[in-house]
C-alpha cells in the first residue's frame, strides 16, 4: 500500500468519482487506488458539497480551503501580545523576563523567550531591534549564508571509494568523539567498517590539535592499507582533517550533517561503549590503559553481523605491526 500519509491527488479523485458513479462499493475503490477503504470513505463524506452528489473539482477545492485554515496561528500573531512585549523590551526587559512575567500574572506559559528572541534577531518587531537586548551577541543570520564553525572544499561522504561504500576491504573507518563531564574529557572513538573492530583514544579535551594527535598516536603503527579511509561527522574537533590527511596518508571524508545513519556503526559502538561510560562520565577518572581494557572486551564480544565472530577474529591482526 502507499504512504498512508500521502494526500489525495486530482487524478484520485477523478477515478473516485469515476468509479463511485460505476456503482463500485467503498472497499473496491480503495483496492483500486491502492488506499485504505477508511480514506476513500473519509473522502466521500467530506468532500461533497452539502446536498450535491460528489464532484473531484469540488472536493479538491474544499481540500485546498482547508489546508489553508490549517496553518497553526503563530504567538506574536496576536497583535496585542506583540503590542506588550515590544513595550516591555523598550523598557530594556529581557525576552526571559516578558515570558516569565507573563507567565506568573496568567497562570500559564504565553510565550517562550525563545519566540522572542527570533523574533528580534528576524526583524519581525515593529520598531525592535538588538539595541534593547543587554546581550546582543552575534548579528543574527540564516543558515544559507551562516559561516561560522562550517567546513569548506571538504570531500562528502558521496566521494568514498566503492570499498567503503560496500564494505569489500579493510581499512575504512568511521570515526566519532563522546564527551565526558562537563566537557572536561573525552573518547576518540573510530570503527572499522568491515570488521567493526574498535580504537579508542583519551583525549583531555575536544580541540583540534588534541584530535589530531590522538589520531596519529591511535593509528601511527597501522600499515596503509589498515587506515584507507576515515568518514566523521561536522563536530569541530575534526575540522584539522587536512593534517590528518597528510601525516596518516589517508582521506577523511564527511557525513552530512544530522544524519549519524551515515556512520551507523561508529554511532551502535559508541552506544556499547557508554554501557561502560554513561553520559556525563568523568573520562578525567580513567586512564588510556582502562579505555583499552574496555575496547579490548568489544573487539573480542561476538557480533551477529559478523555471524557471531568477534572483531577481533575478523580483523586482520597479523597485518599490524603494532597493537595492544
């Protein structure tokens, strides 16, 4: 069946009537249209001018009104909140304070600070601007022209070789950073695509330069054909990927960003990993002979992917020339 969630189309609607008017039952359209009998139905009864037999031009102009009507009304729709909170922010309050202060005299939330907030940032204040916040920060921008903390002439996720894509060779990893306490320490964390074996670094924080020498102390010892590849997400930390790029002589490519799918096994590994370091974890408590412990209890814990061998057995070891 289709998406059940997909809206009738005109030409649904000529075959409805089409084949209403053939005597056909509910069911039976619904067959035909590949839906479910309740749409068909819900159709029929809705879209049908009062007293008129049901007609598609009609019913798709009643579906047109009311998806119109549908549009959920904004908060600073009603004139006279946005007449209250334009005066109070001339009167220097913070957009904390209007929702608050609005919130305790109503018995109940009106507005977020946060709707404020953009709504200032947006311009969609009469008279508004960020002279009235004590805070201005940063001019605010959208995202197509927002540059701050953005890659450029990175190489995507789409320029991998077919061996990382499918697979079908060694050495191509995804990699990933879980934060600690207070942000104060984390794990360098890179799964090997094939195999899912596991490598794992301490790292005091999550800077460039930090990433950057973990990587090369993590796989400095392993031969080239054992570090082909590297896909990462946009976090910061890898934003010194040219550098890696060059010392290890290998490629990191980026996944796009809010889609961890990508790098689906780094993201399932990491989340074996924090059934020994759960989030908010003072990674400042451990020591790098701990973190391997741990990743050496993974590397050698059975897979159903792997048809219950470990990583271990399926990695090929023998070609490192170093490994703990």
């Amino acid at each position: 069946m289709c998406n059940p969630y997909q809206h009738l189309s005109i030409d649904e609607r000529e075959t409805i009537l089409v084949l209403s008017m053939q005597g056909l039952k509910t069911r039976e359209i619904a067959g035909r249209l590949d839906r479910s009998p309740s749409t068909i139905s819900r159709e029929l009864r809705r879209n049908a001018a009062c007293g008129a037999p049901y007609a598609a031009h009609t019913a798709q102009t009643l579906y047109a009104l009311r998806r119109r009507r549908c549009k959920r009304n904004r908060r600073l729709d009603d004139a006279a909140l946005t007449a209250l909170v334009s005066e109070k922010l001339l009167l220097f309050w913070s957009p904390e304070q209007i929702a608050g202060r609005l919130a305790y005299k109503r018995k109940t939330r009106v507005i977020s600070f946060v709707t404020i907030y953009r709504a200032i940032h947006k311009g969609a204040l009469t008279g508004i601007t960020r002279d009235c916040l004590r805070r201005r920060g940063r001019a605010y921008s959208l995202s197509a022209t927002e540059t701050r903390g953005r890659l450029h002439g990175y190489k995507t996720i789409r320029e991998r070789p077919l061996g990382a894509e499918n697979r079908s060779c060694y050495g191509h990893w995804e990699g990933d950073t879980m934060r600690g306490a207070l942000n104060k320490g984390c794990l360098a964390t890179f799964v090997e695509r094939k195999s899912l074996f596991l490598v794992a670094g301490l790292m005091p924080d999550r800077k460039v330069a930090t990433l950057n020498s973990a990587m090369e102390r993590l796989f400095a010892s392993f031969p080239p054909s054992l570090r082909r590849s590297f896909t990462v997400d946009h976090g910061n930390e890898f934003f010194g990927y040219r550098q890696v790029e060059v010392s290890l002589k290998t490629s990191v490519y980026f996944a796009d960003p809010y889609s961890a799918w990508q790098r689906g096994r780094n993201e399932n590994t990491n989340g074996l990993l924090r059934q020994y370091y759960p989030k908010k974890f003072d990674f400042g408590s451990v020591t790098q002979a701990d973190i391997d412990r741990i990743v050496a209890l993974l590397n050698h814990r059975p897979r159903k992917v792997l048809g219950f061998r470990t990583p271990a057995e399926v990695f090929p070891l023998h070609r490192l020339l170093h490994l703990h």
